[in-house]
C-alpha cells in the first residue's frame, strides 16, 4: 500500500489552558509514535510518505502534491488540540480521493475514544 503519514501542526493550533509561557515554548518535536507506526508499516513492505507540518518546508504544497497521486491511506497523529485540524485535512484527503482509507491515532484517541468516534 502507498501511504502518506502526518504529524499535524501544532504551532497553529488552538491554544490550550497551559501557562502562557508554556505555550509559548510548544517547540518542534519529532513524532516518536508515528515514527513507531511509520517503522511497523516499514518493516511490511509498504510505500511511506511522511509529513511533519511544522518542521517541512512547504508542508502544505508536499501534501496536496501527495494526494494528487491518490494514496490508499492516510494516518495522523493527534493531540486534542490538533484533532480538529486532523479533521479537515481528511476532509481534503477524502475530497480529492473518496476511497482513501483515514486512520487517526496518538495522545487525543488515546484518552478520548468514544469522543473521537
Ligand atoms: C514525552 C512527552 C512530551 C515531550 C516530547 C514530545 C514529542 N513530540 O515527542 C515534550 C516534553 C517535548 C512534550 C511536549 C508537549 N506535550 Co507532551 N507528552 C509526552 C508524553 C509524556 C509521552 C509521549 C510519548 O512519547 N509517548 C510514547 C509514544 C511512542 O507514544 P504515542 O505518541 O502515544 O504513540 C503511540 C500511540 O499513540 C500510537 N499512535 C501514535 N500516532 C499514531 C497514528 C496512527 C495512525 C495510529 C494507528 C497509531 C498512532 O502508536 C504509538 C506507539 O504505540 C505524553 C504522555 C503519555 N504518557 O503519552 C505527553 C502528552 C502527549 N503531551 C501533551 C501535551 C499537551 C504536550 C504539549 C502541547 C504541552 C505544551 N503545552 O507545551 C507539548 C507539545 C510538544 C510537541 N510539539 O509535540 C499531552 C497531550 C494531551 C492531549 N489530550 O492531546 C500528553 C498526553 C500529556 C497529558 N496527559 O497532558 N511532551
């Protein structure tokens, strides 16, 4: 299967009820658990594209780009604050490609499942 993974930005997302001061510091942090599901999908063979939208340069273009060229499935990663952001791009993933399969994991699904369903 040919799929394109995301690791949504967090940088533009709604700001939480953390200190200012923490907010401010949110940084750039590499997706260890999507890395994780990235290596698992790796090791069976299948075509991977990657996106983190705040550390690639022109994010948004490589992921219209990709979506052109219709993969099977989209996986994100998401935190509560970038859940609704996760939302919209598979929105624009199912627009463009109707059959694509959307799967959506991390931090938000793990302490909200019922609510994320
Ligand atoms: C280490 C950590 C950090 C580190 C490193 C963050 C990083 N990006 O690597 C630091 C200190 C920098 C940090 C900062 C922040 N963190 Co933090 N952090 C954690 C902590 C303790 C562990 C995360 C981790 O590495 N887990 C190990 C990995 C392997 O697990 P995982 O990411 O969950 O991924 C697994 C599954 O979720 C799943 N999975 C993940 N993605 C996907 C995708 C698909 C498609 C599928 C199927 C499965 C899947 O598979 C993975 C392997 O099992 C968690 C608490 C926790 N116990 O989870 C909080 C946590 C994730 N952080 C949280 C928050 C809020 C933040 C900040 C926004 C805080 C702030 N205001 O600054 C920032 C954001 C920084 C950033 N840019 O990411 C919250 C998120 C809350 C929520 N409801 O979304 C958590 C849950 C803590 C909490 N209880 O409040 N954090």
């Amino acid at each position: 299967m040919r799929i394109l993974l995301i690791n949504p930005s967090l940088q533009q997302a709604e700001v939480g009820h953390y200190d200012k001061v923490v907010e401010k510091n949110r940084g750039v942090y590499p997706p260890l658990g999507l890395g994780y599901v990235y290596s698992a999908l790796e090791s069976q063979g299948h075509h991977l594209y990657l996106i983190d939208m705040d550390a690639t340069p022109d994010a948004v273009v490589k992921a219209v780009t990709i979506l052109k060229s219709k993969p099977d499935m989209i996986c994100f990663y998401a935190m509560t604050w970038t859940f609704r952001q996760v939302c919209k791009m598979l929105e624009v993933a199912k627009r463009e490609n109707p059959s694509i399969i959307g799967v959506i994991g991390g931090a938000q699904v793990n302490a909200f499942p019922k609510e994320t369903l």
